[in-house]
C-alpha cells in the first residue's frame, strides 16, 4: 500500500522527520477514510438517483401530461381557484405553465412551511392529484442525500464527511502519487496478475487516480446547500461586500423552512392589502365579485406573456410577495445557466424586467454553474454518465479500502499506521492543511476536537491507545 522508497519517511540527516511525514499523510487517510466511508456509500447511491430526476419525475407524472381533453383549457385563473378550493386555508405559491396542451396544471399552494403541489385538469377543472412537495419521490431522495433525513443534524453530518472525504482524497493522491515508478502499470491500470495484494492495492490506488478529480468537484460543488458551510459563505460575501439580496439554493432545512414561512406570509399580506384596496374602491360590493377572482386574474394575461419567451421548464409564475404588487415569473430548470427571472405587471400582464443568468454576480454565476454539474444538468447525458461512474469509482475506492484494511491489520489493532516520535514542522503540507482547514472550517472545528480528544484522553489509556495505533515510534525505525 505504501512506496518502498522510505527516505521520506525517514526524514533529514539528523533523524528528524519533516511534519506533516509520508506516516501522518498516512494516518490523516486511514481516520478519514475510516470516518466517512459508509457517508461515501450512501451519497455515492442517493446521488447517482438524483442525477436522474427528470426522466424519474417525467416518468412518474406521465399520467398527467397526457390528458383528454374535451375543450379548450379554462383560464390560469380559474385552475388555480380550483387548486386553492381542494386545499382550504391555503394561498397560491406559484403556477407552473403546462409544458404541453394536454398536461395538467401543477399548482402549488402553501400553508406556513407547508406546500402542496396540485395536479388540475385544465379543461373540466378536475382535482386529479394532491401532493405535499416533501412527499415527492425525488424531493425525498434530494433530503436523503444532503441531510440524511435529519434536518440541519443531517445537513452538518454530511458536510463534515464531505470535508474529511476531500482530505482523504487528496492525502491518497499525495500517497499513490508515482514515485521511481517504471511504466504505467499500478498507476494508470491495475496489476491484475501480480497476486491478491497487489491487484487490490493496483484497484484503489488506480481507480482513485482516474475519478479523485472528479469526486473533488462534487464535493466541493455539493457544499453550498450546507447548513454551516452555506452559512459561513453568506458571511464571508456579507463581509467583502458581495452579498445579494436572496440567492438560488438553502442552506440546511431550517433555512428552506423559513423561506417557505416567510414566502406564505407576503403572499398573504399582499392579498390582505389588495383586497382591502379593493373594499376601500368600494369593489367588494358589486354583484358576483370575488375577491380570489381580483387577486388571481392577472395570471389570464401573464401566462400568454410569459409563454411566448420559451424559457426552460419548470416556468413558474408567482403572485406578488411585497408593496410593490409586482408578479414574479422564473424558469427554474436545473441547469442553471439557462436560468431567467422575471417581474411582471399585474394590470397589463407585460414584462418589466429580465435578469439572464449571465446578469447575476459573478460567485452566484460560479455557484449555480458548479450545482448544475454536481446534479447531473450542466451538459446532459455526458455529465449524467460522468456523475454516475464517479460514484461508482467511490464505491469501487471504499469497497477496495476495507479489503486492504481487512487483509494487513495486525492481530489485536485496528490498524491504524503509528506515529513519529521525532519530528520538526515542515512548510508545504502544512500551508496546504492550514488552506484547507480555513476553507472547511466544520473540518477545521473537528481537527481541533480529534487533536484534543486524542491527547487528553486516547493516548492515556495503554490498551485503547496500543489498539489505536498511538504510541508514536522514533522516525529512525519508521517502516511503512
């Protein structure tokens, strides 16, 4: 598993190890792939479902998208009435513009943090389907995959094994990385031939050669909807001036939660405002007015407007959230670049504004673009196979790890490689580190707790410390 050139591990002249050493790269990848190989597994499979949501969501909403239909569709407005009616006490979210003349309209209608996706037949008015958003296949599978199903809990769990999964992706590159290697054989492809050992070893140094790059990149791109990881991204960009005033993704269920909280209530005060501008005009009083009727029937006239744009489905159109009485509209495809927000006159139906993806900030710009690789949609099928190989060769590297673990620990140990008595601090894997620890400050957080726990409590505990691996040797007997 190691090189059998030793002389970076037996250190300087003078018996003194540069630190971080060849032995603490060593053990830095053993505890960090000891820690996250079954986080590994588990975002590898829900991550590679992911990937494929929308022909997964295509084909379970099939039934709806092919209806028959025995006259023209009714208006937005009344669907949307009809989509309001089955769900009592809740308020309209957003429309989503029917991709096809025979789909069903999707409307979406919340109460508090609860919404509700409505499945109307655009022509009778038929309620054909009522769904909370969160029970959605794939809504579930996206809650799986980043918070394990256990809110900000989850969301920091999985952000902490996706920081010690990138170091241990690149403590293995720095370790397989090719020394005095004569050819290609062990680097590029495995040694099938060689005996077990060596064909294992060949599996997870070269397998983790071809996809670390790869895993890195969605790691890296994944950490953004991260409780604590988001979070210290919207202070770092408060601090340095580059915030805005609402970004394209949560941070951790308890922000999408507020979000949504905080949505239902504009959208209600909104309504609240114009139904009493109304009452005050003295509309409410003529015959056969409604008030649902007022509210919603700028949507007669937006949905033909914002139609016509042919932008990117999923379109939704939104009711007016503020003072300002503006509608919004945006195409909330999942590949991001291809992103359009709109705001839009309730009276006249036109289109104020346009902001194009290429309009945003420029850290929003590189955000939503890497999102869109992490989730399969950057550049269609290519990026969907590249996703799942990638997952493969993470589960192919934790399979191929716990195989070389099994078969080299000692009797008794867990296996863990031993430390150095003597050493002095070294610069360039220590700047590295120190890069590291400031960019993933979860990671940083738990290195500090490991360190502590470690010297305060393992190492003092002789059967518990042999077992660990931390009685450290003299670097003059270091033998990987």
């Amino acid at each position: 598993m190691v090189s059998k050139n030793n002389s970076h591990v037996r250190g300087r002249p003078g018996g003194l190890a540069i630190w971080p050493d060849y032995r603490t790269v060593w053990r830095w990848h053993f505890y960090a792939g000891l820690f996250c190989m079954p986080f590994v597994i588990w975002l590898a499979l829900t991550g590679s479902i992911y990937l494929f949501k929308p022909q997964i969501e295509s084909w379970l909403e099939r039934p709806y998208d092919h209806l028959t239909m025995a006259g023209p569709a009714q208006p937005p407005s009344a669907q949307v009435k009809a989509a309001l009616a089955a769900v009592p006490g809740t308020v309209l979210r957003a429309y989503e513009l029917p991709q096809t003349p025979s789909s069903a309209a999707r409307v979406i209608v919340s109460q508090g943090v609860r919404q509700v996706r409505v499945y109307v037949h655009p022509d009778t008015l038929q309620v054909l389907k009522v769904l909370n958003e969160d029970d959605r296949l794939m809504r579930t599978i996206f809650r799986m995959h980043g918070e394990l199903l256990l809110g900000d809990r989850g969301s920091n769990l999985v952000e902490l094994a996706a920081s010690w999964t990138i170091v241990m992706l690149i403590t293995g590159l720095f370790l397989w990385w090719p020394r005095g290697a004569v050819g290609l054989a062990g680097v590029l492809w495995p040694r099938l031939g060689g005996g077990p050992r060596q064909a294992w070893r060949d599996v997870h140094a070269v397998t983790g050669i071809w996809i670390s790059l790869f895993a890195l990149v969605l790691l890296l791109t994944g950490l953004p909807w991260a409780k604590n990881w988001g979070g210290y991204l919207k202070e770092v960009r408060r601090l340095t001036g580059t915030s805005v005033a609402s970004q394209d993704w949560t941070n951790g269920r308890s922000s999408e939660l507020a979000l949504r909280r905080e949505q239902d209530a504009a959208t209600r005060a909104a309504e609240t405002d114009a139904h009493a501008g109304h009452a005050g005009m003295g509309m409410a009083s003529m015959p056969g007015m409604s008030m649902a009727v007022d509210h919603y029937a700028p949507l007669d006239l937006m949905v033909p407007a914002v139609t016509a744009l042919q932008l990117s489905p999923p379109v939704l159109i939104s009711p007016p959230g503020g003072k300002q009485g503006r509608w919004t509209g945006k195409s909330d495809t999942p590949n991001r670049p291809q992103r359009v927000d709109l705001t839009l006159d309730a009276r006249t139906g036109r289109i104020v504004t346009r902001t194009d993806f290429a309009q945003r900030h420029w850290i929003d710009r590189i955000i939503g673009t890497g999102v869109a690789a992490h989730e399969g949609q950057l550049f269609g099928w290519i990026n969907q196979a590249l996703g799942v190989v990638t997952a493969l060769g993470l589960v192919t590297l934790s399979g191929s790890a716990l195989v070389l673990w099994w078969r080299r620990r000692p009797e008794g140990q867990l296996g863990a490689p031993q430390a150095l008595t003597e050493r002095r601090v070294g610069g360039g894997l220590l700047v590295a580190a120190g890069l590291l620890c400031l960019y993933l400050p979860l990671l940083t957080l738990s290195a500090i707790i490991v360190a502590l726990l470690e010297g305060l409590v393992l190492r003092r505990i002789p059967g518990l410390a042999d077992w660990l691996g931390l009685r450290a040797m003299p670097s003059s007997r270091a033998e990987p």
